[in-house]
C-alpha cells in the first residue's frame, strides 16, 4: 500500500522518505536553524523530506523535565517551517482532544509508542483525515499493530504508518529486531524505522533517559538495508543542550553523512530487486 503526505509518497517501492527534526519544539531558533539544514541536505540528495518536532513531550522520566513551551506557540512554529520551508509535518498526539487541533498544521498526526493500544485516539486522529504514524509500542509483538491500525481503518482512514522504535529489554535496554519490519509490512501498510529512539536507554540517567548514539549509523543502515520505506532520525544542532533526548538525538552536522550511507544500502537494493524481476 502506498500512502501519500503531501506529494510525498511512502511505500509501495517509492523512494526512501526522511523523517527528522529535533525531538521538541524547544525555541522558534532551533527548529528554523534545523530545517533549514534539513532542507538542503535532502535537496541535495534527492530525498524527501517530512519534518517532524513534537509539539510537547506528554512522556518525560521526570516531573521536572521540560515539556513545552506551549501548544499555541509551538504549532505556531511548526506551520512556520511548512510555510517558509514547503515541506509537510509531524507531530504526536496524546489525547483525542488534540486531534482535530493539531490537524489544522500537520499532515501527519504521531501515536506515541506508550499510547498506541489507545483506541479513542487512535479513531481521533483516524477521523483528522490526515495520516497516522503509529509507533509500535516497546511491549507489543510486531504482528499486534495489525490491530492498532485496524482501529484507525475503521474510521475509514487508511493512510497509516507503522514506526519500529526497538522493543523493551529491562535494565534500562531496548533491542531492535529487522524482523520487526517485514511482519508490520505484512498488514500492507508502509514502515518506518525510528533510528534514534531505538538507541535509547530509558531511564538509564535515573531521572532522565540516557543513550547510545554512537549505533545510530548502524541501526540506520540496517534498516534501510531491512527495507523500510521510511527512516525516522531525531537531531539537533548541539544534542548536548536539547531539552528532551539529549543522549539520543544525532548531531545535526553529520545528517548528510548518514544520508550518503543509507542512500547507497537503498540504491544498492533496489537494484538487487529490479535484477531480481527481469
């Protein structure tokens, strides 16, 4: 299945999407800054481009972690970026009262992964019109987001992703099985793999989550080389002062090196595919 953002389209053997941006809209500076690099990263690289920043972070370790700097202003930014920047955009959900809202700027509406067996947000974001990403809870088995996207098809919606965002080990682990990738696409909906939430180590600082960004590259590669339609990358100018996922944001500046790999593990693919076909 083949779904559309915009003119962007997602599976069905269309060309590896990016999805980035910096975790939370933290000051109208970092984002502009962000998808300006953005931009003329993937311009160079022919990719398309979804940018994504969440407009509160409804999850945090703990009660004393930045949140938002509110949902008026940080929408008011995000519908900046599409406006200067042409480009669609992403943004989570945590409640069926957000949906419609949050639909009047993005394109896309994120489930975060903790709230993805919600079935009245689920429908909420389904009704939007706009697609839904859904990210595959930590404690769910692949094969059961075939029901969490059943719930957003029921509303006749069935422009849906599916995102693999490593499942959860214990101890302050997550472990990212490729597996995970061909069983969601069997629902016939497009995959994303989440290539920094994956490096994540929740709750490894005691009160914040810590990280492992030195495997980003290499989760990434493997992904794509997996076969997903779409790869989802946090980054940041200096991940070292963002206020939310410090630990796992890849550093904005080696964005087009991580593109160069990846782009070279799909067009390698695809033409093993093509090869395969004749």
């Amino acid at each position: 299945m083949k779904v559309r953002v915009g003119n962007i389209r997602i599976g069905d053997a269309s060309p590896l999407v990016l999805i980035a941006g910096p975790c939370v809209v933290e000051n109208r500076e970092v984002v502009l800054k962000t998808a300006r690099v953005l931009q003329r990263a993937c311009a160079k690289h022919r990719v398309p481009l979804i940018f994504k920043s969440s407009y509160k972070k409804a999850n945090r370790t703990s009660p004393h972690s930045f949140s938002s700097i509110g949902m008026g202003e940080a929408l008011r930014i995000l519908e900046e970026v599409k406006r200067e920047f042409d480009v669609p955009i992403l943004t989570d959900i945590h409640s069926p009262e957000e949906a419609a809202i949050v639909a009047e700027v993005a394109d896309v509406l994120q489930i975060p992964a903790f709230l993805c067996r919600q079935t009245e947000l689920l429908q909420a974001a389904g009704r939007t019109g706009r697609v839904v990403n859904i990210k595959k809870g930590q404690f769910l088995a692949p094969q059961d987001m075939a029901l969490a996207a059943e719930k957003v098809a029921v509303t006749g919606n069935r422009n849906i992703l599916l995102t693999e965002r490593g499942a959860s080990f214990g101890y302050n682990n997550l472990v990212v099985d490729m597996r995970s990738l061909a069983i969601m696409r069997r629902t016939g909906y497009p995959v994303v793999l989440d290539a920094t939430h994956s490096v994540q180590l929740p709750g490894g600082e005691r009160e914040r989550s810590s990280g492992q960004p030195e495997f980003i590259f290499p989760i990434a590669r493997a992904g794509v080389a997996a076969g997903c339609d779409a790869l989802f990358v946090e980054t940041h100018p200096r991940p070292e002062k963002a206020l939310s996922d410090a630990a796992s944001q890849l550093p904005l500046d080696q964005l087009p090196r991580l593109l160069t790999e990846v782009l070279a593990i799909d067009g390698a693919l695809r033409k093993v595919r093509k090869h395969a076909q004749q």
